[in-house]
C-alpha cells in the first residue's frame, strides 16, 4: 500500500450561508498566488458556514487573508495522506493510530477516481505527537 503522509496546518474562518461566499474567498486566494491543499465547508448554524482552509504555505496565506481582513483562527496541525485507492487503505491508517490510542475526532477522505486518495486526519493537540510517532510522519 503506496502512501504518504504529512503534517498540515488548518484555519477557520466563518461566512455568511448564502451564494457566492466561498467563491469569493477562493477566487481571491487563487488571485494573490494561495495553494490549498484542501478545503472543507460546513454549516455553523442556520446563517454562518464554517470553512477549513489547508494551505500549502501556511505563511503566504495568513499574510494574504491579514491583508484582505479574512478573520482567522488557527493554525491547527492536521495529517494529510495521499496514497493509493487500495482496499483497505484507511483501514490500516486507524489501525496504526488505534495501536497508539489516538482518536481521529474528525476526518475527510475522497478518491479522484484514477486510483489515488487524499485524507485529512484531524486529531487533538495534545495527541498529535502521538499520532505523528504512530503514522511515522
């Protein structure tokens, strides 16, 4: 089972739950040069949107959204594994996590559907060593 996994840091930032708001905070990152390696949005309630933002360069992006008064909380550390779409392949990532007592309170995986996956682990601060140790990172 080919993968990789490594350490990433996460922000939050809130929006409005309507049309267009995470279009606009996404179009302006892509326009000042912001790579994300991932990116998540859910319902914070019945009129904001929570979104997750996984940058590439951690330090790009927080001066990019200082600069644009984007409201952030964060960094978080955070795992992200890519590897091969194998049966099995997360198993065997909660396996290793499991054996060090460490539990994901949080995750999000998708295929691209030509044999490869990409895989956000979140698990607490106070844990993250030990998963780090546990998954070799």
């Amino acid at each position: 089972m080919a993968f990789k996994i490594q350490r990433v840091d996460y922000f939050y930032t809130s929006v409005e739950d309507r049309p267009g708001e995470a279009y606009k905070l996404l179009s302006m990152l892509a326009d000042v040069g912001v790579n994300l390696l991932a990116f998540n949005a859910v319902p914070i309630g019945p009129l904001r949107t929570q979104l997750s933002l996984f940058p590439e360069d951690p330090r790009i992006f927080t001066e990019e959204a200082r600069k644009a008064g984007i409201p952030l909380d964060g960094p978080y550390p955070a795992l992200l594994a890519q590897g091969d779409d194998e049966l099995g392949a997360l198993a065997g990532i909660h396996e290793r996590l499991y054996q060090a007592n460490v539990n994901v309170f949080a995750s999000n995986c998708v295929t691209d559907g030509r044999g490869s996956y990409g895989y956000i682990i979140y698990v607490r601060p106070e844990e993250f060593k030990s998963a780090t140790e546990a998954l070799k990172v």
